[in-house]
C-alpha cells in the first residue's frame, strides 16, 4: 500500500493527519503540485483525475478522494474512532463534518484559489466576484460554529475526523487571507486545542 | 421521526430516494422553499443553519445534512446495503459518491444557481462568470464517468447511494440547462436504468 502525497496541499494533510491520529504510517510517494505532476501522464494512471491524495493497494486498485481514504482505514483501524460511535454518534460526527466541508471549506478554498495568484494555473479562471461572495459566508459559519463549541471541545462527542476538517480548514485561511475574529473565543480556543495535538505536524 | 423535507428542492429527494430503496417511510413536514420557510424562525429552531432535509428524533434531536440521515438510516436498516459492502466495497462507493458530488453535482448545482432568475435570492449575488467557469467541468467529468460506466450498470458494486447523487443530479442539469451530450450512451443508459427503478418517483 502506498498514499500519492503532496506536502503543500491541503486535502493530502488532511489524510496525513488522520493516519496520525491513528498511529499508522504509510508510505508515501510525492506528486509535486508545483510541478503540476499531478497531471502528468504517470500520475493520471494512478487518478485518472489529477487529484491527491490517492491511496493504491498492493494489488494495484486505486482509492480516492481524501474521505474515502480514511474511510476506509476507519474500517481496517477502528481504534481510536474518528467517525464517531454508535448510529447516532456517527450521524453527529457526519453532520458536523458535512457542515464544515459546505459551509467553511468549500467557502475558504473559493476565497483563496479565486484571489491567490498562485492558483491561477489551477483554477481557470479565476473569478474574484466569485471569492467576495463566499467571505462573508466564511464568517456567519464560524460565528455559529463558536456557539456550538461554547459547550464542548469538539464538535461531536469525542474527538473525530470533523475535528480534523475543521482546524486544517483555519490554518488555510492564512494563504487566503482571512482570519477569525478576535471575538469568536471558542473557535480560537479549539483551533489552538487541536493543533496542541502531536498530528497537526504530520 | 420526522423529515423535513421541500418537495421541489434537490437534497431532499435524495433522501426520499434513498428510503425509497430501503422500503422505509417517515413522516414527512413540508417546508415550503418558494415562501422562504427555511429561513423562518420555526424552521431555524430545527435547523439553525436554514436548509433542508433535516430529520428530528422522537427525542428533539435533529440530524441535518442529507447524507449525515442517509447514514443514519443506512446504519438502522442495513439491508440492503446503499454504502457498499465490506472496507472496500465501501471505499469504492465513497471514491465515487465524493468524485460525483465534487466534480458533476457541485458544478450544475453552480451553474444553476448562478443562471436561474428563481435563484436570485436564495444564490446572492449570482455571479455568471462562475457559472460559465463551472460548465466545461460538467462535460469533462460526464465524459470520464462514460468511460468508466462503459463496463458496468452501477459506478461501484451493486446499486448504491452514488448511484442515486449521479442520475438525480442529471435531472438537476434540465433547469440548469445542461444536456448530456448524445454521444456519451453510458452515462444515457445508467441515467434511463435508473430512472425506472420505482424510487425514481419517490
């Protein structure tokens, strides 16, 4: 087994650190976004898509997308949980996890492949109108998420792989040149929390 | 149990579908969308971010997010199974169900949203160059799922939770006035085989 890594991009740490959390390590095989190699013809074999991460198993069959990949290694790793436990539990995490990726991932990646020049090879063509939009999204999300933390330390009953989605997500609003306000303690206090954890290095 | 679902809406009748296919039934409360019902504050007392489906527990406890309640569901009633079978049957439906709703659903959904008159409030501002930069990326992936559909009726093993986000999302490109192009018979063919399943209706 063997997981097509790119160090600088955001959905290959996200894989990173679930494997952390899980205390397994895979090997990895670089794809240098920089390079664009993740379109050249030996990496398009692999994901016909030109996406990293991509997880190829010893018999050659390819896994991807980033939430299939730890998926998938929740079945084969149950321990600890990181999609929740029980119906209910795992309803909760996939709430909180579905929330996240619509309402403050997607909404930052917008900001930030639509402004940052440095995208403009991979999102063709960038369309600033489009970034302005989802700004403000970005900000009545994190306002509700800093209610729902109020009460808790992470979004669900125990740490889970929404915990991961949520504070990688704020580290990307660095490069998209957005910051959480000062006055959203909670989500400041659980950003801080989690990257506290010896995975948000992997 | 009950669904709060709008009839006219996409995400909701995903769910319909989906316990359609498990020979479920749950109560349904309609929210109407053309009124605005979800940004009510009824409506917002369940679910505080304004969207719909949202399934409420004898419990008060609401699950939000469509595929967060057919998880739920799928974990409640197992059979038969709309997730996949085994981690990497599992893995194969997810690998799919994401590169399906990233790569065709988001991009009608945008394309919709940012051409419609009816989406004017609900998608504010629309922003068109969004929508144009959106509909190249329909055809490339429909013409990757061609090819992949070429050898086979569903996307993973057996008929599967993809399998309803793909073909409802095809009825989605009608108003976002997309077509499928006449040469790509198996995304046509899987779309028709679908669409007589009794579900379809539902």
């Amino acid at each position: 087994m063997k997981l097509y890594d790119s160090g600088r991009s955001p959905n290959p740490r996200r894989v990173r650190i679930f494997l952390a959390e899980k205390g397994l390590s895979v090997p990895l095989v670089p794809v240098d976004l920089g390079k664009l190699e993740q379109r050249d013809g030996a990496y398009l074999a692999v994901n016909p898509r030109g996406r990293t991460p991509a997880l190829e198993l010893d018999d050659g069959e390819v896994i991807t997308e980033s939430l299939a990949i730890c998926r998938y290694f929740e079945e084969l790793h149950p321990e600890p949980p990181l999609f929740g436990t029980g119906p209910l539990g795992r309803a909760r995490v996939e709430t909180w996890q579905r929330r996240i990726e619509l309402e403050l991932l997607f909404p930052v990646m917008h900001v930030f492949r639509h402004t940052h020049p440095h995208m403009a090879a991979l999102e063709n063509p960038q369309v600033p109108a489009w970034a302005e939009a989802n700004r403000p999204r970005v900000f009545d999300f994190l306002a509700f998420l800093d209610g729902h933390l109020r009460t808790r330390d992470f979004v669900a009953d125990s740490f889970s792989v929404a915990d991961i989605t949520g504070p990688y997500t704020i580290d990307l609003m660095k490069p998209a040149r957005l910051a959480v306000p000062e006055e959203l303690a909670e989500v400041r206090r659980w950003h801080h929390l989690i990257a506290e954890r010896p995975s948000a290095k992997a």
